[in-house]
C-alpha cells in the first residue's frame, strides 16, 4: 500500500518571510524560542527574521552547530523551558531546523533524545506534545522546512534520523531573497544536497508518483541553475529556482533515499566537520553507477528520465556529469580530498548498513558494495 501525503503550508516569494508573524499566530504560537546559528546572526539574516516577528516576544538561541548534536537540543531545550515559551520558529540551514526539531521533541517528553530515533523504534514515541515549528530556511539544501524527519548527531556519536509527520512545521516560509548573500561554496555544497535529494528520491522504488514527478521537476531547477546561483549569488532567478528545487527534494523524499544518505549520515557521524551536501555530491556518480543494475530502475527508465531532466543525451552520462559539476562548482574531487581516510571504511559501512535510509535504495547494497563505493568516491 503506498502512503501519499502532502505536506503543510508553505509561502514562497521574495519578501515571504514579512509573513513570520501572521504564521506564528495562524499555529498557536505566543512566545517562540528563534533556533538559528552564528552565522546567520552575522550576516544579518537573523535580524529580518526577528523584525517580522513584529514584537512578538522570543528567546534566542543561535549556537547550532553545523551539524546539530543532542548536546546543542538539550541547551536549546534549557532556554526555552526557562523562557516559557510555547512553540519554534528556525532561521538557518537544515542544521538549525534540524536542532528545533530535536528541541520540539526533547522539550516536550520525557529524554532522552535517543529514544524517540526512527532506528531505535522511536517514531512512534513522538506524540501531539511536540512543540509547534515555522521553518525560515536560509539556504537551499535539505528541504527540511516540508520534511517530517530530523538527523542529530546524539551522544554516542552516531548520526540517527527522527522521524514522524508531527515534526513538520506547521508553515515554511521559503523566501529566496534569504539566500542572496549565501557565500558560493556554501550555495555550491548545499544545491548539490538539493540535486541529491532530487535524483535519489526519484530512484527509490517505492511508489509514489506525485513524488516522481515533483522530484522530477526539482532536479531540472537544480540542475539548471546552481552555476548560476553559485557564480552570481545575486541572480534572483537563480536563487528562486534553487531554492524551489530544495523544496521539492523535500516534498519527494517522504518517498524514500537511499545508499547516497546512507553513507553520507554514516561519515557525518564519523566526522561531524564534514559536511552534508558535499559528501551527498561526492557518493552520487558511484550510487548511480550502482542502483543502474535494479530492476525498478531499469523497468521504468529511471536514468533515461533523469537524464533528460539534466539535459543530457544519454543515462550513461549522469555520473561522469556529476563529477564535471561538482568541479565547476568548486566542491572537492573526492572524499581523499576531504580527508578521508581508508582506515575509517569499516566504520562507515557499519553506519550505513544501520542507517534507515539503507533499505530504501533500489537496490540492496551488500558491505563490499559499500566499501567499492567508498572506494570509488576517493
């Protein structure tokens, strides 16, 4: 039986995020805690958010690290317990929206964070107690402002996802005019997560046709813009698309990922610097390489559909593009580059084979098929 559910209110256009205020009030939302991080502090990013709040009184927390860690949700957690506050509003990236999810959870049941992780038969531990969430990306690259899921590096150090469909915000307010100051290599990495999302979602085998043909229709926006966005991070049309494609990836995904995220959760967890979107963008080429093999794949023309979505003559071509723009783009040749050493495989590929995104690829990936990815992606 397949599940088709879409998803909650989002406002998209420049200047959306003059809409924060109405949306907190539309979900309930008197006194919320603002979870964002330094950097969007610096570069002014958190000041429009707050001015649209209107007056609305808010705590703040703006230490989420670049990879959210249950340590960062329970000091959120802290504040806004201490703060009285009833409900979240995150301005970021997908870290800090992930970090609101994990405080909406933690701050609202009964700790610790681990227990309520989707691989340790948690997601069905998250009740309607969950604190209510608006979501203001500030980048376009994890979708996680429509998605139901959150990834926190817990304290054992492994990188889990936390999952049910009462952690999706209430609104999104996608407001590409947000991301006009996005550095390039930063647009660069977290488009590639978009374009990831994108290409994976549409491999799994799951059925979910809306999913297809919205992850369909994200990946030309992707892939058709992110030089563009990336060489000229004024370029409005650029940045709309881009963050369109974000959104979608996240609308499809409900649908399913696979070994990509699988090993990218699994070497986050292993070294937290490194970052989401680059490692998504250096697993792509050998995950297509691999999943071109499975019958769904195969039966459906999965890669011929990609392809021509990318603008590309044939199937065949979609690795050897990926590695063409990852370079274009700036991003690193390979995981060597990164810093990644050989010695850490065993651990990878025990993440990974753990990770719930490894039973949703179309194709079941055996150890040494993940050690030749690895391998490949050096």
């Amino acid at each position: 039986m397949a599940l088709i559910y879409y998803v909650t209110q989002v406002q998209f256009d420049f200047g959306a995020v003059q809409l924060l205020k109405q949306e907190c009030e539309r979900a309930g939302i008197r006194k919320p805690l603002v979870v964002t991080d330094a950097g969007v502090r610096a570069a002014g990013v958190l000041q429009k958010a707050l001015d649209a709040l209107g007056g609305l009184p808010h705590a703040v927390f703006d230490q989420t690290p670049s990879n959210p860690t249950e340590a960062a949700v329970r000091a959120a957690s802290e504040i806004y317990q201490a703060q009285g506050c009833d409900g979240l509003v995150a301005v970021g990236g997908g870290s800090s929206i992930d970090c609101a999810k994990g405080v909406a959870i933690l701050a609202t049941h009964e700790g610790p964070l681990t227990r309520y992780a989707t691989i340790e038969g948690g997601s069905p531990r998250i009740t309607e107690k969950v604190a209510p969430l608006i979501a203001v990306p500030t980048t376009s690259g994890t979708g996680s402002e429509v998605a139901r899921g959150a990834i926190i590096i817990v304290d054992d150090h492994r990188k889990l996802g936390f999952h049910n469909w009462l952690l999706v915000p209430k609104a999104a307010i996608c407001d590409p005019e947000l991301t006009l100051g996005l550095p390039s290599k930063l647009t660069a990495a977290t488009g590639m997560d978009a374009i990831a999302h994108c290409m994976e979602t549409f491999m799994s085998a799951a059925v979910n046709p809306p999913a297809d043909g919205i992850a369909l229709d994200g990946l030309e926006r992707g892939w058709g813009h992110i030089e563009r966005a990336t060489r000229d991070g004024s370029d409005r049309e650029a940045r709309f698309n881009l963050m369109s494609a974000s959104m979608q990836g996240a609308m499809a995904f409900q649908k399913g990922l696979g070994c990509v995220h699988s090993l990218s959760h699994s070497l986050g967890g292993v070294d937290p610097r490194l970052h989401h979107g680059t490692l998504n963008a250096m697993f792509l080429p050998a995950v297509v390489r691999f999943n071109a093999q499975a019958p769904s794949v195969q039966k459906d023309r999965r890669l011929e559909r990609m392809a021509h979505a990318m603008g590309l003559k044939s199937a065949g071509d979609i690795p050897e593009a990926i590695r063409d723009m990852n370079a274009r783009l700036g991003l690193p040749s390979g995981l060597a580059a990164m810093g990644v050493e050989r010695a850490a495989f065993d651990e990878i590929i025990k993440g990974a084979l753990a990770d719930h995104c490894h039973k949703t690829n179309p194709r079941e990936a055996s150890p040494q098929d993940y050690r030749e990815m690895l391998e490949a992606s050096m």
